[in-house]
C-alpha cells in the first residue's frame, strides 16, 4: 500500500517555523514527508533538514519523496525521542526550527494489517515501530485488570473505562483476544445500549487509550520536550501539532512554564528562586484548521498547532 498521509496544518506550520534559507531544520515525525518536502523547498545553500521517524514504511516513503532534494536532507529511523542523540551523531549542536506532528498517520490507520483502527478485523498490533516488541495484543491479553481500567480511563478519557476493562478480562479467560474485531465485540458488549448511538463509534476511545499505552506516546512527549527546546538557536522555533486533549496539555503547559518559569510566591518583590525563561509562546490560543481543510480532510478536525520561539 503506497504510504499515503495530507499533513495538517500545513502552510500554518511553514509560516510559523520562519524558514531561513540556511537554517537547519529538524521534522521529529517525518510520515510521508509532506511537512519536509515544504521546509527543503525553501532551503538553499547551507540549509538543512533531518528527518526522523521511527516507522520503516514512513522513512521509506519519505526517502522517495525527497530525494531531489539530495544531501540537503538527512533521514534517520529512530524515535524522536532520542533527538539529541541523532543531532549529535551528525554533527548538529543546535537547529533553528523543530516540528513535531503527533497524528497517526493515514497509512497507519488505513494499513489493515498494523492493526490501528477499529473499522477493520484484522491483528491486534498498533506499533508505530515494527521493530517494538509490545503490542497491542500483549497488553490486551497480559495487563491486569486495572493497569487496562487505568490506561482506557487516563489515556481513553471513557467513562465506562472499569466495565470495559472487566469485560477485557472475562473474554480473555475464555480464548485470547487476537483481532481488532474481536475487540470490538468486547467494548460494544461493556457499554450500555443506549449510549452506544451517541458519540461516535463505541471503540474510539479504547483503541486511542491501547494505541497510546503501546508506543508510550504521551512518556516520550513528556520526556523529549526540554530536550528539543534546548536543540533550538535562539530565535528558533519549535511547531508542535497535536490532535487530542492529552497531547494538548502537555504542550500548552510545558510552553507555559518555559515562558515564566519563576517559581516565587507572588508576594515577593523580586524573583530569588533564579528560574530563567527559555522564550515566549507565540500562540496564546492554538492554530486550528480552517473550514476547507476540515471539509477535504475529516481527521484534521482535532488538530491544534502550538508554537514556541527561543530565547
């Protein structure tokens, strides 16, 4: 299946990273490409772009994709969050521009054999990196009770979080659950009938909450971010795109202390605790999707652009 994803936010992105023609830019989740393929258009003697992601279809895809652009771009496959690593063994102490779009990307989900989405029957898998020994089966078929009960209530955000997890457990006894459709069964099966006609499909929030606890999504946000702000030049900017609240708050509030990080009672006069700020936020709301973007591509809906520029 030809790797296929529309990035989001696309020309609000570009605009906001303020690309200089011979800066060194980092994209943290390459996908496709299509964010790089902006960034390295606009780069000329001297730029530089590294891309990294940790999804052998995606470096694949993307390789091709820019691959005109030569040895401008450098493609690397590794988890963003060993970003510091990467610039480090290329040379690279600091960049002027970091993007990070933390969607799943189209192939993924429409893949039917990576076992992402809950509209097809297939494996149970939902690694982003194949090499992963974790998946999504191992968790289903091994996590107890209330490590599920905890991962679809923090992470899935479902108010039927215990029941659903009690079902997990019950179904398991009798046969390991090995299928996304099995799956589904089983979360339709937890959730009362009457609720199941609103708000959307019954198994979104499960599939989010496992999808997250298989890939450790919201750890690796929370441990990367000071390091990539640390990567930045002054003046360089870091574009983060999220597309769920949990994501969200983790960048709204990091970007938020890197700003007044001052820990002081209010009362005092001067700032003694020495905490210094790293920059500004730029976004005091979040860039969202304009209504033609929402129209021609449905999974941009929940996308949110935050940006932070360096000191």
């Amino acid at each position: 299946m030809e790797f296929k994803h529309s990035s989001v936010l696309l020309n609000e992105t570009i605009d906001n990273l303020k690309i200089k023609s011979d800066g060194i830019y980092l994209d943290g989740t390459l996908g496709g490409g299509g964010h790089s393929y902006e960034i390295a258009s606009r780069l000329e003697s001297g730029g530089r772009l590294v891309g990294i992601d940790q999804d052998g279809a995606a470096i694949e895809a993307a390789g091709e994709r820019l691959s005109p652009f030569g040895d401008k771009v450098t493609i690397v496959r590794e988890n963003y969050s060993n970003t510091t690593e990467v610039l480090k063994g290329l040379g690279i102490e600091k960049v002027d521009g970091i993007l990070l779009d933390l969607g799943v990307s189209s192939y993924q989900l429409d893949t039917l054999e990576r076992g992402f989405s809950y509209k097809y029957d297939t494996a149970l898998d939902m690694r982003m990196d194949t090499r992963q020994e974790l998946s999504a089966r191992d968790i289903v078929n091994s996590y107890t009770e209330g490590e599920l009960f905890g991962i679809i209530k923090d992470y899935g955000e479902d108010r039927f979080a215990k029941n659903i997890a009690k079902h997990i457990v019950r179904a398991r006894q009798e046969k390991p659950i090995e299928t996304t459709g099995e799956l589904n069964e089983i979360i339709r099966a937890a959730i009362p009938a009457k609720m199941r006609q609103t708000g959307g499909h019954p198994s979104k929030r499960t599939f989010q909450a496992i999808r997250i606890a298989c890939n450790r999504e919201l750890d690796v946000l929370k441990g990367v971010l000071e390091d990539l702000a640390d990567c930045l030049n002054p003046g360089g900017r870091l574009c983060i795109i999220t597309f769920h609240s949990l994501e969200d708050r983790i960048v709204k509030n990091a970007f938020r202390s890197w700003e007044n990080p001052c820990i002081c009672p209010p009362d005092f006069p001067v700032c003694v605790c020495g905490r210094k700020s790293k920059g500004k936020v730029v976004t005091r709301k979040p860039v969202l999707p304009n209504e033609a973007e929402m129209a021609s591509n449905k999974r941009s809906k929940s996308a949110k652009l935050r940006v932070f520029e360096k000191e």
